[in-house]
C-alpha cells in the first residue's frame, strides 16, 4: 500500500511538473532487475529498449542499485512510472561538501596499541567520496610500502593532469563521476554547461582541496616539517597512515554532489574491493529524505550489506536541533568536537581591554600600532553589517579595522571585501546563532573571529566611543588547551528527524582547525584572489571529523578482519568517553553548557579503548530488514533499498529493538500515569573467552531502569548473550530538559572493559 502511494504521489508531481515545465531532468530510476525479459543480453539493452534512448541514459546501476540514470522530459518520466518493472524513480539533487595532533588526540601511540596491532592499517583500502586528490603530496607517498592488496579490482582513471603514473601502492585507485553534474550544469545552462576547465580538471585530480584534505586525514603518511604557513607545525599524520586510498571524484568546485554520480561511484566502490568508504557529504537544510529516496543510504546499504563500513558526516547544522542528516542506522554517523590545539588571536581596544578569538592570519602584523574602528552595520544596512560584496565603502572604510558580522558569505571572503575597500583589518564576530563557537581561517588581511559576547561587548565599546581605536594580535599555535573536546557550534545534532528510536550522531570526532594535505590548485582560503600555495591547510567542519572515523575503522579492521561494520561502530560507541581534558563533562560549543548525547551520540572517539571493547552489539542484513518492516515501508518499498524481495512478519517488529548500542524510549506527549517500555538487546564477545560482566545502570533523572539479568556469563560455547531493558516514567512528575529529553545510561563492566550505551527518554507528539 505505502508503495502504490510512493508511486501515485511521484506520478501526481510529475504530472504537475510536465504543465510547469517540459524541460529535461536527471532522474533516477529504481528498477526490479528480476523483471528483465531474456530477449535483452544485458540491463542497458533492456533500458534503452524500453524506457529512453542510450544518449539520455547516465549511469547504469547494477551493484548497489538496479536501475538507472537518464536525463528525461517530466512527461517521459512519468510514463516510465507506470511501467510495473519501475519500483521508484527521483529527481537527482544537489548535494554539499560537509565543510597533526588529532591522532595523538584520539589515543593514538607510536609502536604499540591499535598503530602497532593494526600495522597502521597497511592492508586496509578506504574509499573516499569527494573532490578527488592532489596526488604528489607527500602524504600519499607509496614509500616502504607492501604491494597493493590482490583483492583490489579497481582501476586508475586518467583525464586531465591525471595520468596512471599517478596512482601507486597508496593510492591505488581513482575515479571521477561527472555524467549527473554535467546534465545538471547542461540543464542550468540551456546545453551550454559542462565541466569548467577553467577552474576543475575533468580527472581525479582535485581543484577544490576538500578531498585531499580528507583522504590525508584518514591515511596520510607520516609527514615531517609539516604546517599551514608556520601554524600547527610537526609530523602530520593520518588516523591509519598505511592504510591504502581508492579516490572517487563526485564532487566538483563551487558545483556541489550530485545523487546519481554518487550512487554510481557506490557501485564502482563495492566492486572495486574497499574495505571502508568516507563520505563527507549530505544534504545542508537539516532536512533528511526516507532512506528509500536518499542514494547516500541505498548506496550505503549495498556497500554495508557485504561487509564495507561506511563513515558520513552529520553535517554542519548545528546548534539547530534534529540537524543531523545521514541517519541511516547501518551509517556511522559522525559529529565534530574540538582538539587541544588552539590558534589564539586577541583584539586590544584603546581602553586597553582585551577579547581572544582565533585566527591563522600569517602575513605581515600590525606588531601593536593602533587603527580606528568601525562597524558599518551600524547604519542598519544588513549587507554592510555581513560585509557583503559592493556594501562597503572605501571613504569610511580606508585605514581602519572593521567588525564584520558572521553569516550569509563565506568568513574569508568578508575579509576580502574589507581588503578591497582598503581595510587594514577586521573583527569578525559571531551573531546569536553561533554562539561562542570560533573556526580559524587563513584570511588575507590581519583578521580576529570572536564569539557571540566578545562581538557584542567590543560592539557596544565603540557605539559609546565613536573615535575607539584597535589592534590585533597573533600568538601562532598553543597546544594543550583545555577544555577539549568540546562539541563544534556547526556540528550536526539530534534528535534523529526520521526515527527517534535510533539515537544520531553516533559519535563526535576532531572536526576543528583540523591540518591535512592541500591542493594546489587553491590558495588556503579557496578564493580565486588568494595566489598562496600551501602543502596543508587547517579546515573545520563534520566533513574533517568523518574521515577520522573512517581511519579508525581501517585499523579495527586490520586488527579484527572477522568484525563486521555493526562491530566496528559498537566498539567506537561503547568506548568513546564523555570527559574533556580537564575530567569534567563534555560541554557545548555554542552554549557552553553541558552537552547532551543529542550533541555528541555516545562521546568523543578513543581509538586506544576501542581497539579491545570487550562486548559490541552486532547486526546482520536480517536485522536492518526488520528494522524497515517496523517503520511500515511495504516490501516493494524495501526492495528498493535492499535490492532483494523480502516479507515482513505479520507480527510488525518495533524499531526500538534494532540492536543498536543505544536506547531510546519515546513517551506520547500528554501523557498521564506511569508507561513501562522494554527494550531488547543482544551483545556478542570479543574479548576473553571466560568472562563475566555486571550491570551498572545511571537512570536518566526522574525515571527508573531495570536490567535483567544483572549478570552475563561468556564462556568457550557461549559468545552471546540478550538482556532486558525496563524503563517506567512516571509522566506526572518527569520533566524534561532543555533537550526535550532526559539522559542516562547501562555500562557493562567486567573489571577491564566498560561497555557504554546511552539511554534517553523523550516526548513525541502522539499520532
């Protein structure tokens, strides 16, 4: 039934969209493979017989996904819907990049621990979803290295500037995908669109910095005498520095991700042989589509369903609540916390005050001197507040340092209108929606990022003394600060936007002033303007804290090859802590309060206790089926992920149960008396055959948790075992925070290992 409403819904808007607008688009087609008659010798023969011409046709889909990509009129898709082998068909969408000391950071130690169990990871072959790779960095040296893995079946593309000569036994493979950007581009631009040679090359190699900087991120090599213009210097080093790349190019300067080129490198990925795939990339509106129409999580379905670990960015929507995206429950969904590097800056004012923030400005110094100060949103004018292009001007401007508001345009690039206007400096300051939390950047003039308070008092300083004047201050790199981890401003929060009962992000990792390999196609600011050329760059965002968990998923691997990705990312969860350095509770960013397990999933990744967790809750392929017959998608709807028919007990499961390492009891807003909700977990032993654990329950404030049995006893012939879970809510007298929820937790213990799962009651409206 949900199916034949998916079907009548897209046919209604197709429908519409044909009297709208008979103009082309890239769809994708999911298509029933089984249905394919035997007179075609392949699928292509079949889908160019029956549903449109081979020139309209972009990718074929026969791995992950069967089906599709063509670009077609509204009304010729529309017709293709009604045929009774097509189970779905969507619009491609445009999809965005989720923009040295974090190894040590994350528990990481030369010669012994995970690095030495693990041999780096040398065996292990990530595949990286992004802008591509600049090659000859010395992070992606094949120096010392064993010969590529036999299993690998995958292929060195060559296009411009990329030749085979530039893969080798690190990087072992690359790929670009284009088709669906270029149709997209063809469809914007009347035909006239494509690649613009000017600024991409149509090749794996990279124009943009982002891929680079997250391949080197997750398996750069050890990197001596490394730094972004004089900060962050040291080795440089990825999370699984042996570790081998396989590059896939989807992505495309200043264009974006589009969906049909990702599904596709998803296909190519899987048979090509990666272990792992790192992808940093999602939707930016902290909306979030139904798994059956979102290709990041059919994709990561099929890469999954055979034994690949998928790592996703939560995106950068935060402090906004439910802004995480990817919240498939078989991704590994990844939020951003802060390290303990930091790259002070301060603003001093006349009266000799001073206002820290952050900066990694590392031209010429104001060494002191005093300049007047200026705040053109003052006048009231919103473009000139966020010193936008063409709203400042040089008259008042000239000589002076300016406070530019944050937001609208990139932070870089209002330092460069400041420039042009003949700015010496600016103040770049935080508004309410980003609270306290500050990013470097490598701006082109003297430039200082303050948070929220900071910009309003330096604001107020000068509405009350118009002649104020200014200097700014550089103090390079300190390390060792604290409080760290802290959980980013921007970083992607929960609750989950599709299913509550799973919780989202899973875990927090280094997103913040994060230094890897670079381009050099672009200066560190990405702006055509900035010449400078730089081996690394220091860049912030979920899309830096993916790859983290991508490398660290490659060690585990290579040190347990039998685990499946359920395990990999239990033994992340279960392990990761919830303490900073100075051993108090995680705080937020943005509100610097405590952070809850909305913010931060199970904690901040630690790779050293990771590595042996002691008990890890698994799931099968079976398990995620279940979990999709308990959402009510009919099995037509889950064919079109799972790729295979498959029945749903009469009996609906309830998605609460998915074996996942956290629990989540949702409570019927207006509810009145006491709700008992039982949960069901299963865990599996990877630690020592004969062990015994003991439960430890912290029951989120206002509700009582109950686990039976107390005690779970593994020996030689049982290596699983199930509990129960009771949580009772007495509604009268719970009260929620401001969350919207109450948190807590069941911990394992055996004397040697914690297991932790986060436990969180929430309301829901009722149905």
């Amino acid at each position: 039934m949900a199916h034949l409403l998916l079907l009548l819904f897209l046919l209604i808007v197709l429908l519409t969209l044909i009297s709208a607008d008979p103009t082309a688009r890239t769809y994708i087609i999911r298509v029933d493979s089984s249905s394919k008659p035997s007179v075609f010798p392949t699928h292509f023969h079949w889908y160019t017989a029956q549903f449109t011409e081979p020139k309209n046709i972009l990718h074929v889909y026969d791995t992950v996904f069967h089906g599709f990509s063509a670009v077609l009129t509204p009304k010729l898709a529309a017709s293709v819907l009604q045929n009774p082998s097509v189970l779905a068909a969507f619009e491609d969408r445009r999809r965005d990049l989720h923009t040295t000391r974090s190894p040590q950071f994350l528990g990481l130690r030369n010669q012994r621990g995970l690095w030495s169990e693990s041999d780096y990871g040398s065996d292990v072959i990530i595949g990286v979803f992004d802008t591509g790779i600049w090659p000859e960095r010395r992070s992606f040296s094949d120096r010392n290295l064993g010969p590529v893995p036999k299993r690998w079946r995958g292929e060195c593309e060559t296009g411009v500037r990329f030749s085979r000569k530039n893969c080798n036994r690190k990087i072992v493979g690359a790929r670009f995908f284009s088709r669906g950007h270029e149709a997209a581009a063809a469809a914007a631009t009347a035909g006239l669109g494509g690649i613009n040679a000017t600024v991409e090359f149509k090749s794996p190699r990279d124009a943009d910095g982002h891929g680079t900087h997250t391949a080197s991120t997750a398996a750069g090599r050890h990197t001596f005498r490394a730094s972004m213009e004089g900060y962050a210097s040291g080795i440089a080093k990825g999370v699984a520095p042996k570790a081998r790349l396989a590059v896939y190019k989807v992505c495309w300067k200043n264009s974006g991700c589009f969906d049909s080129d990702i599904l596709a490198a998803f296909d190519a990925a899987v048979n090509d042989g990666v272990d792992v795939i790192s992808i940093s990339i999602g939707g930016s509106d902290g909306t979030s589509s139904p798994y059956y129409l979102d290709p990041i999580a059919i994709g990561s379905y099929g890469a999954v369903s055979r034994g690949i670990f998928v790592s996703s960015s939560a995106g950068n929507g935060g402090p906004n609540v439910m802004s995480a995206t990817n919240l498939a429950p078989w991704l590994t969904t990844v939020g951003a916390g802060t390290i303990d590097r930091n790259f002070p800056a301060e603003v001093i004012l006349s009266d000799g005050r001073k206002f820290t923030g952050v900066s990694i400005y590392s031209g010429e110094q104001l060494n002191g001197k005093m300049y007047p100060l200026i705040y053109p949103g003052k006048s009231g004018a919103l473009s000139a507040s966020l010193c936008m292009e063409n709203s400042l001007s040089p008259n008042s401007i000239k000589g002076k340092i300016v406070i530019c508001d944050r937001g609208s345009n990139p932070r870089v690039a209002k330092g460069l209108v400041v420039k042009k206007a003949g700015g010496i400096g600016m103040i770049l300051a935080n508004g309410e929606s980003n609270g306290e939390g500050l990013v470097g950047d490598a701006h082109l003039l003297p430039a200082c990022a303050v948070g929220s308070s900071e910009g309003d008092r330096i604001k107020a300083y000068l509405s009350s003394n118009p002649t104020a004047t200014a200097t700014i201050n550089f103090r390079g790199t300190v390390v060792g600060t604290k409080p760290a981890p802290v959980v980013a401003s921007f970083s992607g929060r929960g609750p989950n936007g599709l299913n509550l009962e799973i919780l989202k992000p899973d875990l927090i990792a280094p997103g913040v002033n994060i230094l890897a390999a670079w381009t050099e196609a672009v200066g560190p600011t990405g702006l055509d303007s900035d010449n400078r050329k730089t081996e690394f760059n220091i860049v912030s965002g979920t899309s830096m804290a993916c790859p983290h968990v991508s490398g660290a998923a490659a060690l585990l691997k290579s040190a347990h090859p039998d685990w499946s990705p359920a395990a990999i990312r239990s033994a992340m969860m279960t392990t990761a802590t919830l303490t900073d350095n100075s051993f108090s509770r995680m705080t937020d960013e943005f509100s610097n309060k405590s952070a809850t397990p909305y913010d931060f999933g199970a904690g901040n990744l630690n790779l050293d206790l990771a590595m042996d967790p002691g008990l890890v809750y698994d799931l099968m392929n079976e398990d995620y089926v279940s979990f999709l017959c308990s959402i009510e998608y009919a099995p037509t709807t889950i064919q079109v992920i799972t790729r295979s028919r498959v029945n749903c007990p009469m009996r609906k499961p309830l998605p609460e149960n998915l074996n996942y390492p956290s629990i989540s009891a949702l409570i019927p807003r207006g509810s009145t008396g006491v709700i008992s909700k039982m949960f069901f977990r299963m865990v599996t032993n990877v630690g020592e055959a004969n062990s015994v654990y003991g439960v430890r329950v912290e029951p989120p404030k206002g509700v009582r948790v109950v686990v039976k049995p107390r005690k779970l006893v593994f020996s030689e012939t049982v290596r699983r075992l199930g509990y129960y879970v009771t949580i009772t809510v007495d509604c009268k007298s719970l009260v929620f925070g401001d969350s919207g929820a109450v948190f807590g937790s069941v911990t394992w213990v055996d004397g040697k290992h914690v297991v932790r799962s986060p436990v969180l009651v929430t309301q829901i409206d009722p149905l």
